[in-house]
C-alpha cells in the first residue's frame, strides 16, 4: 500500500493505493496548513494518511511508502526537500503577500522519514507530467511539457525521453520568469511582476478586484471589460508557452490547472493565438492540448511516482 500525497498551495489531496492498478482509495482533501510551525504541513500529511487508513480499514503501519507531489520550490537540508514555497511560506514576500506564517521553509521530507520507510517527493508537475506521460495526452512524446495554470503556475519539462529537474528538483519553476513589464504586482516569492503574480489564481483578485471563476465568467458572458482583462492575461501566459516552446523544441505542451482546465474551451484558442505563427520554425509541430487526465492530474502525479 502506498500514499499519494499532493500538497499545493490550496490543498493538500491524500489517498491510498494498493498497487493493483489505478483507484485511489479514501481519497480526502484539506486547506493546505499555514499556520503555526513550520512542521504543521507535514503534521497534516501524515495525520491525513492516517484517517485515510482508518477508512480503507487498513493499519497505518502497513502503509511504508509516500509519494510526495508538492509545490516548490525546494531547498535540500542534509539532503531532505523542505518547501520554500511562494503560496505556502509568508517569510519569502512579507507581510504585504498576506500569508498567516513567517515561514521561509516549510518543513517536509525528514518528518515524514520518521513515518515512512520509502518517501518519494518530486515537484507537483514533474509528477503530474510522469502522469500525462503515462496515462494522459503526453503518451508517446520524448519532448512535451506540463503546465499548470492554478494558484500558482508551474511546469514539467522533457526532453529527448529525459524529464529535467536541475539541481535541487526545480527545473520547471516558470511561473518566476520574467515575461512583461510590471512594477506593482508582488509574487509570493517576493518577486515583482514575474509571471505567477501577473496571471495565476490568486493574483487575479488582488490586480482585478475579482476572483478568477468571476472574471472568467463575465468574459465568456461578453464583457468587454472583462475581456479584455483575459486577453491580457493570455497575452502574458502565452509569452510563457511559446518560450519554454522555443528553448526546449517542444512537441506538446499538456495544460492543467483549475485557472485553465475550468475554462479551457475558451482558454485554449487564446492561449494558441500567441503560440502559432511566431517563428514557424520552431513553433511549427508543438501543439497545446488539454491535460489528458483532466482534473484528475494532480490525484494522479504522486501515484505516478516511483518507489
């Protein structure tokens, strides 16, 4: 038996799985811990995969493997992941970001070695990317990308069949690139105007005045107003596909993400537009499809992990 554990700066997601094919067994999701010390999210992980035991009837000693999908970056301390992680720790940006904690890290990989014999713990998309890779539209692609358009914005590359994960397993933390002038919105990460804190989730309410579901909503309903607000943010995730297109050479880039897959019919024409066209030669051949496994890709990537 093994836990499947996914930590975004939202909600952490747990479930079981007993090896025998792909159902995720007492699957139950919480708001991600913020507050109190900064061991409380590991806390909640292990108590999760706990009451997930006492649902499927099974002991929590019997459950010795973890695989771990988080949201980073990461920082290696004796050479355990512990989350430094803009949506999670308050400590990186200040008060001003509105996180309840002063956390510069967020404790993780050696409590949870103290539960559990195996503990695997990857970046959330290079675990939702192994996922697509497997069992979703990435299946057959040496040189694709994960991309996830959420509370935050992050990515999983591959190239040539090798997923790339860099020194300290942050390859892919594209939502901290730079893409347009802007002088006013402030990233968790303390950056000001990178790409996260123009587009993502929860950058939306702070520059607009209205969460993402509602400005969707008015922009699919015709407002000008709110259209235009879309267009720009498209305009500006857009600039982000079409880079890691033409640095990496890509094939297919999946895109998941509440932000995206919950309005990805009137997302994806917008988001190609300022892809196709641009420097043919290599953008030619690289296509944006919708994450295969839907919102299911992130139940999915810790699963997706070995060990």
């Amino acid at each position: 038996m093994k836990a499947c554990i996914d930590i975004g700066g939202t909600k952490v997601a747990v479930s079981l799985n007993d090896g025998s094919g792909l159902d995720l067994l007492a699957k139950r999701s919480e708001p991600t811990a913020k507050t109190g010390a900064n061991d409380a999210l590991a806390v909640q992980v292990m108590r999760m995969v706990d009451e997930a035991c006492a649902e499927a009837g099974v002991a929590p000693h019997t459950v010795q493997r973890a695989g771990v999908s988080s949201a980073g970056p990461f920082v290696l301390r004796a050479g355990m992941v512990e989350l430094a992680s803009p949506n999670i720790c308050g400590g990186l940006a200040g008060p001003a970001r509105g996180l309840p904690n002063d956390w510069m890290v967020a404790t993780l990989e050696a409590p949870l070695r103290q539960r559990f014999a195996e503990v695997r713990v990857e970046n959330d998309c290079i675990g939702a990317l192994e996922a697509e890779r497997r069992w979703g539209a990435l299946q057959g692609f040496d040189h694709c990308a994960y991309v996830t358009w959420s509370t935050g914005v992050g990515m999983g590359l591959c190239v040539d069949g090798r997923v790339l994960r860099g020194k300290n397993g942050n390859a892919g933390h594209g939502g901290h690139m730079f893409v347009s002038d802007n002088d006013d919105a402030l990233c968790g990460c303390g950056n000001v105007g990178d790409l996260e804190a123009l587009v993502a989730g929860n950058a939306v309410a702070r520059r607009f005045g209205a969460d993402a579901a509602t400005l969707m909503q008015q922009a699919r309903a015709g407002d000008a107003a709110a259209t235009q607000k879309v267009g720009e943010l498209c305009r500006v995730m857009g600039r982000a596909l079409y880079n890691i297109t033409v640095v990496l050479d890509l094939q297919r880039i999946s895109l998941g993400g509440s932000v995206f897959t919950n309005n990805r019919e009137f997302l994806l024409p917008l988001l190609q537009a300022q892809v196709r066209g641009k420097l043919p030669a290599l953008t030619d051949g690289c296509e944006l499809v919708p994450a295969g496994l839907g919102d299911k890709v992130g139940d999915y990537a810790a699963l997706a992990l070995p060990g």
